[in-house]
C-alpha cells in the first residue's frame, strides 16, 4: 500500500518538480495540546500540471532522485479557487415561533 497524502504547492520553480507542504495536527503526550506538524516533500510533477497554491493528492513512489520520494496524482483545487460551502441551513424565523 503507497502513501498518499493531500497537500499544498508551496513553490513550482525547478522543472518537473514541486514542493508540497504537508500539514498535520497531533496531540503534544504531555500537554494534551494539539499542535500542527508540517512536512515539506519534493515531488515529481512531469507533466507541470500543479501551480503554486493548488491542492494536490501526491503518492510514494519509486526514488526519482536524491531527495524525490513522491508523484502528483491529480491537482484537488486550483488557487484562487472558492471553497465549497456545505448546504446551508434553514433557520427557524421569530415570526413564526412567535405565532404559535
């Protein structure tokens, strides 16, 4: 089974390469409290299709170089992108409590 993990471009200036940052949130064992890990992985990106500030899904690979461990399997969501907001809900208006 390849690692996966979601991350965000942080540079794309070398050829065939980007830069993902890795985020992830563990709790301290003797403070219990959660701090944020991050982790900058060099990965292969041979088409060029990721950009600084996109999301992308990135897999374990084969060793491409000394410090290459990973690919880009697909960009998640472009930068500048608006987030999907979940579906709202409906509120209960005073008038109608009101009412009853």
């Amino acid at each position: 089974m390849k690692k996966r993990f979601e991350g965000r471009v942080v540079s794309d200036k070398m050829q065939k390469t980007v830069v993902v940052q890795i985020e992830r949130r563990v709790m301290h064992p003797l403070y219990k409290k959660y701090i944020t890990k991050r982790k900058k992985l060099a990965c292969h990106d041979p088409k060029e299709i990721a950009r600084e500030g996109d999301w992308v899904l990135i897999e374990e690979c084969r060793p491409i170089s000394k410090t290459k461990h990973f690919r880009v399997v697909k960009v998640l969501r472009r930068a500048g992108e608006e987030v999907p907001e979940p579906e709202e809900v409906t509120e209960i208006s005073e008038e109608t409590s009101e009412e009853q």
